[in-house]
C-alpha cells in the first residue's frame, strides 16, 4: 500500500527517493536508500530494510544495478513478496515485482527512473507520477519528487478492499555530493500525509541556506526566532 | 535552540538519540548515530560534516576525549558549537561553547547526556534527565520520550524570558543491525511533543505487525486488516 519514485538526477548526478504509504512511518524503511556517488534503492511490498544497504554496497563496490538485483533476490527467500527498485551511477534502473505480492502492484521504468506502485488505484497512478516527472525535467530533483508524488495522490492514491485509503505516511530524500543528505523530510502519521509534506516543504526550503550558513559564519548568524519572522513578513 | 539527550542503554548497548528543536525537519540528522559505533549530535551552529567525522574517529578507535581536542583543533568557531558523544564503551562527553547564548549547558551522566541551548534555564536539562530516569528498566526509546517529555514540561525553550515552541522532534534507537529499530519523526507541528508521543505510541502498536510483514510475509494479514482489527480492540 505504497507508491514510490526513485530517480537520479541527469544534470546532477544527486539520487533520491518519495514515497508515500498507507503504513505509518514509512521514512522508516527509507534508512540507507540513497548514497551519495553511489545509487539509490528501495524495497517495498514487503519491506526489507536491510536490502537498501545492501544495494547500495554492492554498487559501491562496482556492481551494475542489474547484479546488485540479483544478489538482493538470490540472498532473500521472501523475494516474492518484494517490490524492489535499483538506480546505479550510470543512471541504469532495474525494477524486480515479485510475483506474491498482490496483482495490481505495478511498475514503471523511464529514464533515470523507477515507480513502484503497490495497490496504488491501478496503472492510472503510476503512469501519472511518471508522466509528472517527465515534465518537470528544468526542476531540481526534489521538487520533481515531490510534485509526482502529488501526481500520484490526484490520479487516485492508495486503493484497499473498500475503497481508497489515506496516504498517512510520507517521505522525501536527496543526496548529492556530500556523506550526508542534501533533503530528508518526513511525514509519519497523517490524514493526509502527502499534503502535509508540501506543507513542511514549503516551510522548510527558504530555510535550508539559512541552516547551512550559520553553521559555516556563526560571528554573523541571525537567531533561527528571527529569521523565521523574517520570513513571515516577506510573505505579507 | 535546541535540546537533546543521547545514550547506550546500559543493558542492552542500543544507542538512542532523543532530540527537539525549533528548527523544521530536526530527524534528518541520521548521520548522527551509528550502530555498534557511537552517536556523535551536534548542535547550536552545528556543521553537518562534525558528526560523520567523529563517528568516523571514534570506528578508528579514538576515545570521545581525544576527539574534542581534535575539532577544537581545526575549527576557528569552536566556542559556538554545543554537541555530546558517546562511545561502544559508554565514555561520554559533552561541550557548550560559552559563545552560544544564553541559557545553553548540560549534563554529563554515567551513559547519557543532555544537552540544549535557547533554552527556558538548567532546569530544562535536569527535566530531560529526570524524566530519562523515571523509568530505568523501560526500553530505551520509551526513556527517550519521557526525557523529552521532562525537558518540555520543565520549560523547554526560552529566549528573552519568552517560551519558544518545539517545532520539531526526532527519536532514533540502533541496535546490532544498520538500519534503526526506531526512527520516529514530527518535522513540523505546533505541538510537537504531543504529537511525537501520538506517533510513537501508534508505531508501538504497529512494530511486531510491521517487523512479522517484512520477515514473514506469507503468513501476514494485510495492513487495511490489521488496522481494522486495531480499531475495534481500541473500542
């Protein structure tokens, strides 16, 4: 009960994940997914969160995507139940949907790209995130992210037995050069996790400057009160 | 502003790190801890860069003591950094530079620390610490929360005698494995230790489900079940 778009960026280089779930506190399973210089993967469907390290250090140490793949289903007798995505330096992406796990999980592949959709309103909500993510392609890669994801919550979302079911869990990651993430936002438990994530993106973005720069000039650093007022008036 | 507390339960070895702020998205720090390493959290004009180098020191051996001189050595700003570290052994230090602003401190226990600035007085400090060892056999996570819970009911964050809120929250608990056991995040709420509570206690219902999903697949019932079923119990 989760949709997913992976993806590195072509003009940077930075590799990032959003996905969105009916389970609470899916930045969970996010731990260790993308690596700077490296790749990013996930694993849904049945989550293994051991298997993002996993790809990632296979990567590091010169597997394509491709083998990486193949070393996660080889080394794992729950395969079946995974829906995984793998995005290497070349920017090549291998998609495995395991045959267990329910019949409207599906996938898309395009270039630099994987969405993963697992009882997602069907093919509709993930052809939307891709069809999103193709058009935005002057944007930095966390806004293509994140307006895909909202692509996939217009075209339906999360379907369940009875019907649709609330996004209430959300997350938004990027690394790009440095051994730390360049964006790590979360929503755990929402009504409408999703909207609550542009929300806090919103907030946050004209903030990110602001909490590199004191660090770095701390003599010339205003307080963090008084830049968020700042803020607040720029917008009145 | 900011307050925090870090520690390697005493039983088990986990490490955990419990930390609010005012500042949006506090949780993205997870380069901060690392399993069967340390935690390195740094604060207060903080250099992202700061914490995967000491835990790097620290995965080479170099004791907590040694590595404060070292960044002191190669940082002309060294009096407005505030952070705490903890080694595999329980060696813990912390510092406050004396440039930060008031009121700014902490307190070093046998295998915590708590540690904030922008904050209400010492008595911030000493509520994460008592509210940390309200409950010393309970699992670290649940130590965690009551700390910040203590923090905040002691008066949290203040500057000019004006409280500040709590805009952020993050609660992180490695064991052996890589990846965390516990990773529960509130990025930007009008009350955040309220709802960092809500969420830790709703994910407490769901860990057993969530960990049976990933290991057991073929023998767990689906999430929408399992909610439902929840549901009704709580009636």
């Amino acid at each position: 009960m989760t949709y997913t778009i992976l993806a590195r960026c072509p003009q940077s280089g930075r590799f990032g994940l959003a996905t969105a779930s009916y389970s609470i506190c899916v930045g969970l399973h996010c731990d260790g997914a993308a690596r700077s210089n490296t790749g990013v993967s996930f694993t849904q469907g049945s989550f293994r969160d051991a298997n993002n390290r996993f790809a990632m250090n296979l990567i590091a140490q010169g597997y394509s995507a491709r083998q990486a793949m193949g070393e996660l289903l080889a080394n794992d007798p729950q395969s079946d139940f995974r829906h995984i995505g793998i995005i290497d330096r070349e920017g090549k992406v291998v998609v495995h949907t395991g045959t267990r796990i329910a019949a409207s999980s599906v996938h898309r592949v395009g270039d630099g790209y994987a969405v993963l959709g697992d009882m997602a309103a069907g093919e509709k909500v993930i052809d939307a995130i891709a069809t999103a993510y193709d058009s935005m392609g002057s944007l930095d890669l966390e806004e293509r992210l994140l307006g895909s994801l909202e692509s996939g919550r217009d075209a339906g979302g999360i379907r369940g037995s009875k019907g649709r079911l609330p996004e209430r869990s959300v997350a938004l990651v990027v690394f790009g050069k440095r051994d730390f993430s360049d964006v790590d936002l979360r929503v755990d438990m929402h009504t409408a996790a999703v909207d609550e994530l542009r929300r806090l993106y919103t907030d946050y973005k004209p903030h990110e400057a602001y909490y590199l720069q004191r660090a770095l000039s701390p003599r010339n650093a205003i307080p963090s009160m008084e830049f968020a007022d700042m803020l607040k008036k720029e917008e009145k | 502003m900011t307050y925090s507390i870090i520690a390697r339960c005493p039983k088990t070895g986990r490490f955990g790190v419990g930390s609010t702020t005012f500042s949006i998205a506090c949780g993205r720090r997870n380069e901060s801890v690392r399993p069967n390493v340390g935690i390195s959290k740094s604060q207060a004009f903080y250099l992202r860069g700061v914490d995967p180098l000491v835990l790097n020191l620290l995965a080479q051996g170099y004791k907590p003591e040694r590595i404060v001189q070292i960044l002191n050595s190669d940082d002309p700003d060294f009096e407005y950094r505030q952070f705490a570290i903890i080694d595999r052994e329980s060696n813990v230090i912390a510092h406050t530079g004396p440039k930060i602003g008031q009121w700014a401190g902490h307190i070093v226990g046998p295998y915590y620390a708590t540690y904030g600035n922008g904050l209400a007085g010492p008595q911030t400090v000493q509520g994460i610490e008592a509210g940390f060892m309200k409950n010393p056999d309970a699992p670290l996570e649940y130590r965690l929360l009551e700390a910040l819970e203590g923090g905040h009911n002691a008066g949290g964050q203040a500057t000019k005698g004006r409280y500040r809120p709590e805009r952020s929250a993050w609660i992180r608990v490695v064991d052996r494995l890589e990846y965390p056991e516990i990773d529960i995040r509130v990025d930007l709420h009008d009350d955040t230790i309220a709802e960092i509570r809500r969420v830790f206690e709703e994910f407490k219902r769901y860990e057993t489900y969530y960990s049976n999903r990933s290991n057991n697949p073929a023998d767990t019932i689906s999430e929408e079940e399992f909610s439902s079923r929840l549901k009704s119990n709580n009636r």
